[in-house]
C-alpha cells in the first residue's frame, strides 16, 4: 500500500488544506495591512502638504558668472507655499569681489523667494572680514537692496567700540550703517 516517504509527501498539503478553518483567521490577520483610523485621514487632509525636507543643503546666487551669496543648512523645508523655504542650522555667506566678505550665523531661518528676503532668528550672529561683528536676535537680509536689518535690538562689537541699539540698517555694499533707538556707544 503505502510505503516510503514518497507515498506521505501528499498527506503534508492535504492535511494544510483541512485544517484551513483552525488556523486561516489567524494568518489572514496576520498578514493584513494596518487598519487606518477615521480620525487620521481627517488629520492628513487638514495637515499642509509637505513638497520637501532636505537635510545638510548649500545653495548659492551667481549673477553673471560672480557669485553673490552662499547659505548652508543642516535642514531645509518647504514653507506653506513653495516660494517659502524654512531652515534650520543656517550660515550664509555674502561675496564681494570673489571673497567671502561677511558671514551670518543662525539657528533657525525662513526665505522668501518672492520677495528676495533671508529672515533669520535665533542666536544670529554676523561678521564680517573687518573684525565688525553683531549679534541679535533677529535679522533679515533683503536681496534687492543688499541691504541687512534688525528691529529686535542689536550689539555691535569691534576692536574699538562697543555698541547697542534697538534697530539697525546696514548696508552690505558700502559698508555703512544707521542704528537707531536709544543707542549706547562705547569706545574701547
């Protein structure tokens, strides 16, 4: 009759195939995909829509041939739109004739594509090669005028003088600024 292991072979698959009602349920749910909750579907819906995350970033401007500025970010974000980028971990570097002249550092940021505007906050700190170094902690860079501002108080730190103000306009191509709001000046 039946001799060998040959013979028992087909006894493995018939017994799986009768034994299906015992153990099926458990291996159905087993291998089904997680259950999504109605809660978590209103949420995703409601939640802006993420264009992209990218992590330790450097992008820079060149006009014609002459780089102007160059930002490196340990993350980069979309905004609410996707003329709005959000940093994290920012330095930026702002070239006159081909050296890096001056140099800002922050801890969080957000540029405005649309309106050419670096806002920076956090620990932000600028220097420049001239040994002038400014903290606060808020500054914005406009592009068009290359031109750096801070309504949220300032320090301004060189080998000579001490200074501090409320605002601040300083222009990066001349090299000259106006601070203004109860000023204290002290020379070294």
């Amino acid at each position: 009759m039946m001799h060998g292991v040959r013979n028992l072979l087909w006894l493995l698959p018939l017994l799986l195939l009768l034994t299906w009602p015992l153990y099926g349920g458990l291996v159905r749910s087993f291998l089904a995909p997680p259950q999504i909750r109605e809660s978590a579907i209103g949420e995703r819906e409601s939640a802006p829509e993420q264009l992209f995350a990218l992590e330790e970033v450097r992008f820079f401007q060149e006009i014609a041939g002459v780089r102007q500025w160059r930002i490196d970010s340990d993350q980069l974000l979309t905004g609410e739109s996707e003329d709005e980028l959000l940093l994290a971990g920012v330095k930026a570097f702002f070239f006159r004739n081909g050296r890096e002249q001056i140099h800002i550092v922050a801890d969080r940021g957000r540029y405005d594509a649309v309106g050419e505007v670096l806002d920076l906050e956090d620990n932000v700190r600028l220097l420049d090669e001239a040994g002038f170094s400014l903290t606060t902690p808020a500054l914005s860079y406009h592009e068009k005028e290359a031109r750096v501002s801070s309504r949220a108080g300032v320090a301004i730190h060189t080998d000579d003088i001490r200074v501090r103000g409320q605002n601040l306009d300083y222009d990066l191509v001349a090299g000259r600024y106006i601070l203004t709001g109860n000023v204290n000046f002290v020379m070294n």
